[in-house]
C-alpha cells in the first residue's frame, strides 16, 4: 500500500468518529480488502490487550452468580466454580477472539444487505457492508476507554452507560432490556443508519426509522434469553 493509500485509511478510521459519511462515501466509491483487513484487526486487537484485564473481573462475577444461586447443589456448585478457576488462564479465549470477531461483523454485514438489498431496494456488495461493519464497530475504542476504567475500579462488569443505570440490576426483564439500551450501542445504530443511507442513495431519517425497531427487538429478544439462562 503507497502513502496515499495509507493516508487514505486513516482519514476513513479518524472520520469514522467525527465525521461518518466522510468515510462511508470513501467506502461507497472504492473499498478493498484493506477497508475490512485493518479495521478488523484493530477490534481484535483491542479485544485481545482488554481481556487478560476484564476476563478476571468477569469470571468473579459468575462465582458469585453461582455461589448465590438456589438453582444447583453445593456439589454442583462448586464443580461450576472449579471449572471456571481453570479458565482464568487458559488461552483458548484468546484463540476465539478473531474467531467471533469475524463472526459478528459477517452477521452484521448479511444484516445491513437484507436492510440495504432488501428493504430499500439497493444493490450493496457483501465487501462494502463488511468494511461499514468493521469501521462502525470501531466505537468499541471509545466504548473501551469509557468501561473498562469503570469495571476496574468498581470491580465488577456490570457498569451501564445508558438506560441500564436507572433501574436496580433485578435480572429481570425490564432490566435486562433497558441494560441493552446503551449510548454505544445508539451511536452504532445511528452511524449503520448514515452508512445504509449513503450507499441506497436515500435519507438517513428513513433508514434509522427502519434499524431503530429492528435494534429494540434484538434488545427484547436478548433481554428474554437472558431471562431464561439466569443462574
């Protein structure tokens, strides 16, 4: 790749942030498997240097789950936590980061062309919605910068930067959905909705009015799921 090139993927990552369609223009008029490539192995990177941070918290959390719950037997219970002390260290999770990486932005992309193809009549290559994908999924950087501060110095993963910190974390439903409904999760759902607009050659007030609802459904059903995995 020449200095333009370069200098090219780096206005697309910086715009992402501050000016969207900046980059979605640059993606609609020329993408390559650079456009799908860095931005990806930027997430997976990130993921990777905050796991060895976030996983030990995390795996505390589910001791307590499972010391609390009245669902299993001590014997079972204490088979449960065995079996998580021996993941603390265990590099498989690292394995399976650009694994499911790749996974969710290949979901998101066949999502964004049924919305694009489909619903809005376009003809949006899976490349060009693969790269959006990876760009938007770059909020994560700012989502990280935000959380992982707040789940160290709280000790804990259950920190919430939406509508998740107005209500007591009950496990129930109305909780596990508005958890959902997260400022970082919005800004995706918005810049997917600058991104679909400018690649269909529409408005984005009439792709955010189709995402929108389809988010608040993947946030019930998730939030329902939750409901009925609850340890």
């Amino acid at each position: 790749m020449g200095n333009l090139g370069l200098k090219s993927l780096g206005v697309k990552i910086i715009s992402v942030f501050w000016e969207p369609s900046k980059t979605f223009n640059m993606i609609k008029k020329d993408v390559s498997w650079i456009d799908i490539l860095v931005p990806s192995l930027i997430v997976i990177l990130l993921s990777c240097s905050i796991m060895s941070i976030v996983t030990p918290i995390a795996l505390n959390d589910t001791k307590a789950r499972f010391e609390k719950s009245e669902k299993f037997s001590q014997e079972q219970k204490e088979k449960m936590i065995e079996n998580i002390e021996a993941k603390k260290d265990s590099i498989t999770q690292y394995i399976m980061v650009p694994v499911s990486v790749v996974v969710k932005l290949a979901f998101l992309s066949i999502i964004m062309i049924f919305i694009g193809n489909v619903l809005l009549g376009g003809e949006t290559k899976f490349v060009q919605m693969f790269a959006l994908s990876a760009y938007v999924e770059l909020i994560g950087i700012i989502a990280s910068l935000v959380k992982v501060p707040l789940i160290v110095s709280q000790n804990t993963t259950k920190v919430y930067t939406g509508a998740g910190l107005l209500f007591n974390d009950n496990g129930e439903f109305l909780f596990n959905f508005m958890a959902q409904l997260d400022v970082f999760a919005l800004w995706r759902v918005i810049l997917f909705s600058i991104g679909l607009a400018i690649f269909n050659n529409t408005n984005t007030k009439k792709t955010i009015w189709i995402i929108l609802p389809l988010w608040l459904v993947a946030c019930a059903i998730g939030a329902l799921i939750q409901g009925l995995v609850k340890i």
